[in-house]
C-alpha cells in the first residue's frame, strides 16, 4: 500500500510548476497524477487572475479547489464558483494607482475576469504578457486611478509591468509608502503586484488546510519568487525551485532542481510519499 507523507501539496504556478516554454513538462503531469490518484492533494496557487489560471489547472486534470490573485480569490475548479472572494475597494485601488502612476510607471488593475491597464495596446511587452497569462487587457480613456472611481470597480490585485531595474526602485517605493497597510510584493522580474493585507499566498495555503482538513505539518508548499515567501514559511516543508530568486532560496527548507528540470516532480517525489 503507498503511504503519503505529505497529504497537501501546493505549487506556484508560473516559474514553477511550468517551465521556461510555459508548458508542464510530461514527467511532471504524470506525477502529479500519480499522487493524486494515491489520494494526494495537489493545488496551485498563483498570482494570476481566475481566467488565466482556470483553463490551465482544468487541462492539467486537477479538481477540487486553485487559488488565484495571491489567494484573494479560490475557487472550485470544476464550476468555477467562488469559494473565497475579496479585493480593494474603489478608492483603495485608486489610491494604488496613483502612487504608481506618480512615479511614472505602468498600471495594471485585476478585476475578476479582466484586467484593465494604461500600457498601449500595441506595445510589445503588453503582448507578450497577453500571451503568456491568455487573457487580453481592456483600456481606459482617462488614468486608471480616476476610471476605478468613475466606474466603481472593486479589484483584487493592482500590479506594474516594468524593466527589472526599475521594478526594485518600484517595489521599495510601494512598501515605504504603505507600509503594511497594502501587501507589496513581486512574482517576476518584471512585476510588482499590491494586494489586500492577508491576502498572501502563505494565508491561501492555511485557507486549503482548513478546508481539507489537514494540519500544516503535513503540508509542502513549492515557488520561486517572493510572492511565494509567505506559503514557503507557513508549510511544513517550504521548497523554492532551482531557479528561485536567492532571498526565496535562503528561507526555503529544501532548493529543488530548476522549473525547466521537473522541480515539481522532484518535490513530490521526495516529500509526497514515505519512504523505507
């Protein structure tokens, strides 16, 4: 009989659980198979909005309940119904973008199913990430700190695309002049995303805990970007990916290969199942 070790494992989901080519890896899919079929629970929890990440974790099989806006929303995969749903308030969204917007950098608001932003619609940047999250932005006549109060628009995730160089100014920015009062955190090179305090992704994984009634010891949680920090503190057992951004690395309690190498595979692997 196979005995897990882990009962609940959760992975970021880009730079992580896909690989450089934006795809999971064939190793990778059959392992989380494997273990979901030994009654293992796998779930992804990521920064993307609910529409990018549904159709991914849908192809990948995976039931039960994914994570999404850095767990400000959860919902059942199946259905699509909202489990958990929270966001910012109209003006606190406004107040977000007009702090990034005073410093000249770009604007992406998350609401739901669409993300709306102040980058060109031709801009080539703007569609490379199109591409990658699947979901195309909406556009606005007047700034985005004035079209959310106009329009009354509650927000999950305000977020900047911009050059690496800039994305550090950026950041340390955005966390001096909230600080705490607004989550500042980064999920890539080129994005600093703001969320609602307590929506982390530490506070999603503890929220799927519950719901599965399983205790966090028994709990693996898998990033590589400091959005993940939080849920690779709160797991049992906190794994960053070889490819993970050092700070990440030094809270981790297990560095695994790299997402191109099956990161996750290896986890599950190692920390899913008992070994002899």
């Amino acid at each position: 009989m196979t005995m897990l070790k882990a009962k609940l494992i959760v992975s970021d989901f880009d730079g992580t659980l896909i690989n450089s080519d934006q795809q999971i890896l064939p190793e990778v899919r059959d392992v989380i198979s494997q273990y979901v079929a030994d009654v293992g629970i796998f779930a992804v929890c990521t920064g993307r909005i609910l529409s990018s990440i549904l159709p991914r974790v849908r192809q990948l099989g995976l039931k039960g309940l994914v994570s999404a806006c850095q767990s400000t929303v959860i919902a059942d995969i199946q259905t699509g119904e909202y489990i958990r749903h929270g966001g910012f308030t109209p003006e606190q969204t406004s107040e977000i973008c007009a702090a990034i917007e005073s410093v000249n950098q770009s604007v992406n608001v998350y609401s739901d199913d669409k993300f709306y932003s102040d980058i060109p619609a031709d801009n080539k940047y703007l569609k490379v990430y199109e591409r990658v999250i699947g979901v195309p932005a909406e556009h606005a006549d007047v700034p985005l700190s004035q079209f959310v109060l106009n329009e009354g628009i509650v927000c999950q995730k305000v977020a900047s695309l911009c050059m690496p160089h800039a994305r550090r100014k950026l950041y340390k920015y955005l966390c001096q002049k909230f600080d705490g009062k607004y989550d500042v955190t980064c999920s890539a090179d080129v994005l600093v995303e703001v969320s609602p305090v307590g929506d982390t992704k530490g506070e999603g994984l503890k929220f799927l805990a519950r719901y599965y009634g399983i205790d966090m010891a028994d709990t693996v949680a898998i990033g590589d970007n400091l959005n993940d920090l939080s849920m690779i503190e709160a797991a049992g057992v906190g794994v960053a990916v070889g490819n993970a951004v050092k700070e990440l690395k030094k809270k981790a309690d297990f560095v695994a290969v790299s997402n191109d190498e099956g990161a996750v595979a290896q986890v599950i692997k190692m920390f899913g199942y008992c070994h002899d």
